[in-house]
C-alpha cells in the first residue's frame, strides 16, 4: 500500500512539471535600430547629423548631457534568449561626425565581391578558400585606383 501511495505521489509531483517540448511558443524579439555594414560604410566624416539620420535612422538613444552623441542598439531574443545584439555609437564635433564606435563597422571595398565569389562557388568548397575567392573576383583582379 505504502508503494502505491509513493508511486501515486511521485505521479502527481511529476504532472505537476511540464516536459520543455511542451511549452508556449515564444516569438521573436526584434528591438531597436538594425545597423548593417553597408548602412555603416556610407557614412563619412564631416556629414551633418542630419544626413547621418538618413543613412542610419533615427538614434535609439540620445544623451541630453551629450548632445553630440548618438547610440543604436538592437537586440533581437528568440525564445526568451538574446541571440543578436549590436551597438554603434556616432560622435559629433561641432554638428559634423566625427567618429564611428562599435560593434558593426564598414564593410572593405571590394568585400561584396568576394563573398559573391565565394557565394557562387560554394562556401567551404574543398580547395576553395576566402583568399582565393577574393583573388579570383573580378574586383580584386582590377588595379587599386579603378575599383
């Protein structure tokens, strides 16, 4: 009787937790400004704020003690979890960029090409590597001033 009874409490205990497979579906979680490498390489020093705001949007943040500072944050959760999170800071002097700080930076000329050498013939393919797709590019085979 008495294992019966510890076999019934130990079921109930169990049901009382539900297996993970069987949870709530958890969406994804897009929140702030996406600042892409392309976004990132068309900005220049001495550009105004404004046409930073073009090419990138409007800051996520910015600082009123800092006027000449502005902060894109995105994050993206799948599931409850963080699994992309990005941040780019631009820095003005006297109403003209001056810098560009963080986690995305500007793409390599040329860069484009080489990964679609590398797209078109098969990333990792044996015998292939990203030093020889960029070679073989047509980009790369021009000479430095007329790319």
């Amino acid at each position: 009787m008495r294992v019966a009874l510890l076999a019934f409490l130990a079921l109930i205990l169990a049901a009382c937790s539900a297996p993970s497979w069987l949870s709530a579906h958890k969406i994804e979680v897009q929140q702030g400004n996406f600042v892409s490498q392309d976004m990132v390489a068309k900005l220049k020093p001495g550009m105004s704020k404004s046409q930073v705001r073009f090419a990138l949007g409007t800051p996520l943040l910015t600082d009123p003690f800092h006027q000449d500072r502005w902060d894109y944050v995105y994050v993206m959760q799948r599931g409850g979890k963080v699994r992309e999170k990005r941040t780019v800071t631009v820095v003005f002097v006297d109403d003209k960029l001056h810098r560009v700080e963080g986690d995305v930076v500007a793409a390599a000329p040329g860069a484009e090409a080489a990964a679609a050498a590398i797209s078109r013939n098969g990333a990792g393919a044996p015998g292939q590597d990203a030093e020889k797709a960029a070679e073989s590019s047509p980009a790369a085979s021009q000479p430095p001033g007329q790319q």
